[in-house]
C-alpha cells in the first residue's frame, strides 16, 4: 500500500495570504503546505481523503487519473470545498463513491446543491454515489479494508480511517476511550499536530506525542501543521526517532 501526502497545512494552508512569518517566507519546498489530504493507492485501488481549496492542483501534481472512492473526514471548508473539481474523474469514469458521516453528506448537499440535483440537472455537473459511514461499522473499497475511527474536533465529531495496518486521523482534539481499541498494532499512524501552544480543537505537538505514546504504533507523522510550530528542518530535529512531520508529496510504503 502506498500513501502520498497531497497536502500536510492546516486550513488556510503555509504560506498564508499576506503573512510576513517567518515560515511563511521559507524558502523551504517542505515549510510551503497545502491543505490536508491525503491518496491511498494498493494495487489497482485508489481512494482520496478529503478534497480541499486544492484539490485540483493536488490531483495534477500527484499526477492521481483514477479515483475508485472519495472519503471525508469531516464538512470543514478546507476538507471539502474542492468537491467541483471531480468533474474530469466522473466524466472518465462516471458517479463518483463518496464515504462520509451522514451529517456531512446533508452540508455537501446544501453547499453543491447542483451536483446532488438528479432532476434538470446541469449537464456539466458531475455525479456522486452516497455511501454513509457509520461508527463500529467497517467496509471495504476494493482490497483495502477500513475502519471508521470516532473523533472529536472540539466539540465536533469527525472521523479518522484505518486502512489496513495505516490510519490517519486528522482535526483530532480527543481520542473516546472506546476507539483505541480499533488504532492497535498500526505499522503507521497520521495524526494532526498545529502547533506549540494549545488549541480548543486541535492537538497541539505536545499532545499529539502524548497520544502516540499511547498508540504505540511503529512510526508516526504528523499532518495538519500550522505556521505556529515552527520551520520544518528545526521541529524535526527535537522529535522522537518514531516521529516525523509529514511534507506535501511524501510519500511512504506499507
């Protein structure tokens, strides 16, 4: 199984607009992210987490033609606000699957209206296949099998996947005891990671070590990663040996 990081930033993406940070003037190809998402690619199966402001360009640049499934972790404009952008995949391919919380199938049918619409529909507006995702109910895309994990962003809920022995969770805040259980032996855990200081819906670095400690999982990396923690190179080299921070266009294999 392959994974590649399409975008590691968190909602307004690094650089932000107009910023004079310091790490938002990097020159650094790694300190400059996209907003999160992330490909999963085993075998002939290929499945998008979250679709962006960037989708777009995230789908050129990874150069990803097919798309078998798209999965949302949650209705936050900076996970959802490319969905537009699947045209070229449905007219290739057809309806497009998307996996979402029934809650966020409902937002994305008020927000792209028009591609929900079945009568006197747009003839350019692209097609989706409505599949819910349920807590403690997994499912299968294809060879890969995956288990929703129940999150809290804040006061939010939002789901993480498990894929196999990889799961990603990002916008994460608190972890209910009961889904630990569910994130056991994973050879690679994603785990959001904004900042130093700490942050009403986010995991901030401390935190976020905190929780690998308690997963335990082979190796780590950190996604959804703000300006606020600081230039990519330096942060590296005060983290754990198990624990990386993602770049957009890593990509690892299991």
């Amino acid at each position: 199984m392959q994974i590649t990081f399409l975008g590691t930033g968190t909602s307004q993406g690094i650089p932000i607009i107009g910023s004079k940070h310091p790490v938002c003037l990097s020159k650094d190809p790694k300190d400059k992210r996209l907003r999160v998402s992330i490909v999963v690619k085993d075998g002939d199966n290929t499945l998008v987490v979250d679709c962006g402001p960037d989708f777009r360009q995230q789908m050129l640049t990874s150069g990803t033609t097919h798309m078998d499934a798209l999965l949302f972790t949650h209705e936050h404009a900076d996970h959802t606000a490319g969905l537009d952008d699947i045209r070229p995949f449905f007219f290739r391919q057809g309806d497009i699957p998307i996996y979402a919380h029934q809650r966020v199938i409902e937002q994305l049918q008020i927000r792209f209206a028009y591609i929900f619409e079945r009568e006197n529909k747009y003839p350019g507006a692209p097609n989706v296949e409505v599949n819910e995702v349920v807590n403690n109910t997994p499912f299968s895309i294809g060879n890969i099998n995956i288990q929703p994990i129940n999150l809290n962003h804040g006061k939010l809920q939002v789901f993480g996947y498990r894929f196999n022995d990889f799961a990603y969770l990002t916008d994460v805040k608190s972890v209910p005891v009961e889904e630990l259980k569910k994130l056991q032996g994973l050879d690679v855990l994603v785990v959001s990671a904004l900042r130093e200081e700490e942050h009403y819906s986010h995991f901030n670095l401390r935190e976020a070590l905190d929780f690998v400690d308690l997963v335990k999982p082979g190796q780590t990396y950190f996604t959804h990663i703000s300006h606020l923690l600081g230039f990519h190179e330096e942060v590296e080299k005060n983290l754990p040996p198990h624990v990386n921070l993602a770049y957009d266009g890593l990509t690892i294999e299991l």
